[in-house]
C-alpha cells in the first residue's frame, strides 16, 4: 500500500531559510528518514540531510526510528533541524559542541597498581553501567535540554545530560578512583539541570538519564558538600593521607 504524504521540511543554512512543502510517495513500513532520501532523488538533489544509520512533529525523533505509520495519511509532517545547534545547511547542523565537551571529561582512572586482566566488578555494577553505554550519542537529549538549547550563553558551563551522564557513569564505576563530584558541578554545570526529565523522555534507546544517572549524581554532590558526616570522613581522611 502507498499513499502520498505532505511533509514540511526546513531549507536554509546560518543565514535564514524557510519551512517549504513537498509531496511525497510513502510506502507500508517506511520511516522518515526513507521518504527523505526519496524527496532527494525525486524533487530536491540538494537537500542536506545527515544520518548515522540506514524529529517529526511535536518533539526531537531519530528520522531513522520514526515510522510513517505514525501519522494520519493526511497529517502534514514537518521536519526540521535540531534547535540547539547552529545550521549549517538544511537538516544539517553543527553538532561540534558535543565532541568540545566529551574532551573535557577525564577519562577512565582505575587504581595505578591494577593491571589490565585484573579487573572484576559485582554484575550489578556491570548492569548499572551497561545502561548508560546503550547511548548511540544521537544527541536528541542535548536538543531538547533547554538550559542549552533555549539559553546560548549557558553552553560554555554546561555539558548537557548525555555528558554529565558520562560522568555518572565514571562516579558509579566500582574500579574509577578519581573524584569527579567537584568537577561535575563546578566544571560540568550539573547545577543548571532541573530534572525535569526531557531528555529521557525522548531518548531513543530508553535509558533513564535523569532518574539513574543526573539524581543520583546530585545526590552524590549534596552529600559531599552538605552531609557533616561525610564531610567529616573527607578531613579525618585527607589528614591520615598527608602523614
């Protein structure tokens, strides 16, 4: 079965552009990204649309994962570039903010005197961390969080939730034994995320960004800042350190 589709699709580049209309053929099992490369070959060459695999209306959508079956036969389907970066022509957008902000964050650290072959960890530390390593860096979760993507000034102190996740990730990891509670909020801007759980509401791949990494790791900060008895710890600790 096919049926012709009207769809929305935004052309420009960093200078301006506009929504322009088209109709396109649809086909049983197709998603939006298929209809976009047949609006390529059939009626605009030069559209600029990029993909890492084989948004639709309302909220951030992989075009790859979203079916056409979603929509009404009549619904008007408007696609347009993420909002949180700048365009660079069409569908495409600059996305170079993400790879500034993976730089920042220190990799992996386990105990210097840990060899390669030695590590061992509890399954449901394992668990835990597989989680967070589902993420396929999409970055729908960067494009709906509004502390960036409404407030261009914030992106300097902000990392955004796929990279304070990583962060999570590293704190929980049982054999990583460097701090990043300081480094998270001075540094990464955990501080700015209100939890308002946006970004897990449109990952794709259903992790639980905001529940599972972003809470606990202000949980994690709270205590070290604010707890008397961890506070306490910390100092007893860092004086037997210094002797």
């Amino acid at each position: 079965m096919s049926y012709k589709a009207n769809f929305r699709v935004w052309r420009g580049d960093s200078d301006g552009g506009e929504l322009q209309d088209f109709t396109v053929e649809v086909n049983e099992g197709e998603v939006v990204l298929d209809i976009l490369h047949r609006l390529q070959a059939t009626q605009a060459s030069d559209l600029a649309v990029r993909w890492n695999c084989k948004a639709g209306n309302g909220r951030p959508r992989l075009l790859c994962m979203t079916r056409m079956s979603i929509f009404e036969p009549d619904e008007v389907v408007t696609v347009t570039p993420m909002r949180t970066f700048p365009v660079i022509r069409d569908l495409v957008t600059d996305v170079s903010f993400n790879y500034t902000k993976a730089r920042e964050i220190p990799s992996f650290t386990p105990p210097e005197d840990l060899q390669p072959g030695e590590y061992r960890m509890q399954q449901v530390d394992v668990e835990r961390s597989q989680e967070f390593r589902k993420c396929i860096e999409c970055y729908l979760c960067q494009n709906t969080c509004h502390v960036i993507r409404d407030h261009e000034e914030n992106k300097e102190a902000f990392a955004g939730p796929r990279y304070l996740m990583r962060i999570a990730e590293l704190e929980m990891h049982p054999l990583d034994v460097a701090d990043r509670r300081d480094a998270a909020q001075a540094e990464h801007g955990l501080g700015y995320c209100n939890i308002t759980k946006c970004c897990t509401e449109v990952c794709p791949e259903g992790i639980h960004i905001t529940d599972n990494a972003l809470i606990p790791m202000k949980e994690r900060v709270a205590d070290k800042r604010y707890d008397p008895i961890v506070w306490l710890g910390s100092k007893l600790f860092r004086r037997s350190s210094d002797k």
